[in-house]
C-alpha cells in the first residue's frame, strides 16, 4: 500500500485473547424485547446470567437477575457472551460461515477479523459491509490480508499457507486462482476489485480471480486498556476502543476506523481486555523447556494445540489456550502483581489412548497442584490457585505411564487475575 512502509509486519495470526470461563454449568438465559439474555463471566467463579440492561466501559455491566439489577465493575468483567452465542466465535469459524455473495475474510489490525463484503472507496477509506447493515470504515493499511472462498479449499491449502509464510515487508502481494503471484502497491479497494500499481502500471484485480491478498501494513498503536473486543454473529472480531450498548441500540468506535449501523442483536459475545483478567496465553513466556524421551523436539503452540490445530478436549472446542508434548516446563514472570491463576487441561482428543501425563502447577519452586494419570478424553474442572505476592508460576507436564507416546496436552483457557 503507499505511505510509509512498516517496521515489521503484523502477523496475521496474531494469538487471540478469548478469556477463560470460570466456572462449568449450565443455566436458562432468556431476552426481551430490545434486551439481550446474557452470561456474564467475571473474576469471581459463577457467572453473571440475566438480561443485560446496559454495558459500557464507564459504567461496566448492568444485568437484570430475577427481581434486581445487578451492576458489574468493568475490571471484573471477563466476557459477556449472548444466549445461544456462547464463546464459539473464533477466527476458524469465519472461514467456515456460509458467506453472502462477494463476502471474504477480512484479516485487521491487532488481531481483528470481518467476514465483510467491499462497498466503496472514498477519501483514502474502505468502506466493508459486515451484513445487517453494518459498516466498517477503515483506511487501506489497517487490512492485513483478504482471503476468498477458494483460499479455503484444499486443493489450495499448499500454496495458500507457503504464500501466507512469505513476510514481505514494502510491497504488496496477490496469489491468484491460476498460481500466479502478483507484487506491487494497493492504492484502492472496492466493489470492483483491487487496484495494483506497479512496474507495469496500473491495473484493477478482480476479487474473482483472487485466492489471498497479504498487505505490508503500517504498524498499529496499541489500543489503550482497558477496550472491548467485539464479536459479531455475521462473523467478525474487532477492537473498539469505546461502547455503549443501551437497549437494542450499541455505539462503538472501532481502533482504526468507524463502525456503523451495529444493532444489539448483532452482537455475540464481548471480551473486556486490560481489566482484572489477564490471558496467560497472551504472555510470552519467561522461559521453555522441554525434554524429549527419544528426541523429537516439541515447541509450545499459543492458540492451537502442539500439532497447530484446534485445541479439542473432551469434545470440546477452545481458540485460548497452550498446547504443549510431555516433558515440557513453561514459566512466567508473575513480579507479584496477581492473586489467581486459574485454568482447566486435558489431553487433546488427538491424542489417542495411549496419552498419560502428569501435570503439576509450580508457584515460586513449591507445588501448589498436582494430578497423576492424565488421560485423552477428559477435560478437568476448574483449578484455582493462590499466586499471592509470587515472583513465578511453572506450568509443568510430565511423562506418565507411556512414557511421551501421544502426549499432546493443552493448558485450556489459562488465565491470572489480578
């Protein structure tokens, strides 16, 4: 894109925070008209359930339990997720949605997503239609990549993911449906197609004939804590810096852009980030280790299990989390700024029946939880685990019976609060 070229490009796969659920159970959520039946995960173990009255940064949460109203501080929240929405709004299943005609994914900035069909180009901004007369506003080098229907077809799947893992730092790059790799500058993008100028001039690409756009993208600011990541049911992820939803109505300014038209009942699910919640899978950590019995190496995965794909335990499906191979040690710097860490494991479900670990959690040398005779199928409950005034936590998984064969663990939701 022209302007000023990045310092580095954004990865496009940014790990993405979805904070842990607290507490297991089930519970009838119910709506009213131009209200929204809610479940409210926050610091303490149960959530929140009722009809949201009203919720904002300022004010934090309002929700009608039975006879009362009961108000949230917005440091305690975690996520708010909309009846039947739940937390299974991930960045996979946008690229599963049945989209509308001329729809793609859209990957942002900070780790934002939009199934989003192009509408215009006006002064230096996109202009994307997000379904049920949303719009997103957005200049050219707040978009990461755009990727088509065809970029999720297997017979793709190759040259999408070598193209992808190409960092390209002061062009922009076009893989079309015939394999051809086309470089230049974006300088416009709208309902007909990608204008490219380079070398050769300047000439517009059809979207039809695009499998994945990868920009060079300036980079972006970190949004100032604390701000909403806002879900949408049409299939999008975006970080708003402000919002209030009062009724059936919401206003939110998007990080990089405006956002438009955006309806209650639109929205899926919120994750407050930068209040009392912090994801460890956020972290980077203070170091890694691992140990192989007969000398495969295993790195740490954030957001996937060790394989890279979905993290499944127990039939379940989760986007936060750490994958890890037994015998493996993460450690993170905790500077005894948190009072919990909490989180649930399992073996992945790829682990097949001979998977066995031992898993113990560590804060500053001494164990504070252990379990022997982890096995494939079983997703814990919740642990919950005093890291008062810690310097240290060690996120330990050991060999069990059967030595490492089939040993892909997941640490599931971690989280600290503080």
């Amino acid at each position: 894109m022209k302007g000023d070229r990045p310092i580095s490009l954004l990865v496009v796969c940014a790990a993405v925070l979805i904070p842990f659920a607290l507490g297991v159970g089930s519970a009838r959520v119910y709506s009213q008209e131009n209200m929204k039946g809610v479940k409210v995960w926050t610091v303490a173990p149960d959530p929140v359930i009722g009809t949201m009255k009203r919720f904002s940064l300022n004010g934090g949460a309002v929700v009608s339990v039975a006879t009362r109203d009961v108000t949230i501080p917005i440091g305690d929240v975690i996520r708010v997720e909309t009846e039947a929405s739940g937390s299974r709004v991930t960045r996979r299943g946008a690229f599963g949605l049945r989209k509308p005609r001329g729809a793609m994914v859209f990957a942002l900035g900070h780790g934002d997503w939009a199934v989003a069909t192009p509408l215009e180009f006006v002064d230096d901004r996109c202009t994307l239609g997000l379904g049920g007369g949303v719009e997103l506003h957005v200049p050219l080098d707040a978009i990461v990549a755009i990727h088509s229907d065809s970029a999720g077809v297997g017979a793709n799947a190759d040259a999408v993911r070598s193209f992808v893992g190409v960092e390209s730092r002061d062009e922009d790059r076009l893989l079309l449906s015939n394999g051809d790799i086309l470089r230049g500058f974006v300088d416009r993008l709208d309902a007909t197609g990608l204008t490219l100028e380079n070398g050769a001039g300047v000439e517009v690409v059809p979207y039809r004939v695009i499998v994945v756009a990868k920009f060079a993208m300036a980079t972006r600011a970190r949004p100032v804590e604390p701000h909403v990541r806002v879900h949408l049911e049409s299939g999008a992820r975006l970080t708003c810096t402000s919002i209030d939803l009062n009724g059936g109505k919401v206003a939110a300014s998007y990080v990089d852009g405006a956002l438009l038209g955006m309806r209650s009942g639109g929205v899926a699910r919120l994750d407050v980030i930068g209040g009392r919640w912090q994801g460890l899978s956020s972290l980077r950590p203070l170091t890694y280790e691992h140990t192989a019995m007969l000398g495969l190496p295993w790195e740490y995965r954030r957001g996937s299990n060790v394989l890279g794909n979905a993290i499944q335990v127990g039939g379940e499906s989760f986007e936060a989390g750490l994958g890890v191979h037994s015998r493996s040690r993460l450690s993170f710097e905790l500077k005894g700024q948190f009072v919990e860490f909490v989180t649930r494991f399992g073996l992945d479900d790829s682990a097949g029946p001979m998977g066995d670990v031992d898993v113990s959690v560590l804060v500053d040398g001494t164990t504070r939880f252990s379990q022997t005779g982890v096995r494939v199928g079983d997703l814990s409950d919740v642990i919950r685990v005093d890291v008062r005034q810690a310097k240290r936590i060690e996120l330990v998984v050991d060999f069990g019976k059967n030595g490492d064969i089939q040993d892909r663990f997941n640490w599931v939701e971690p989280g600290l609060i503080r």
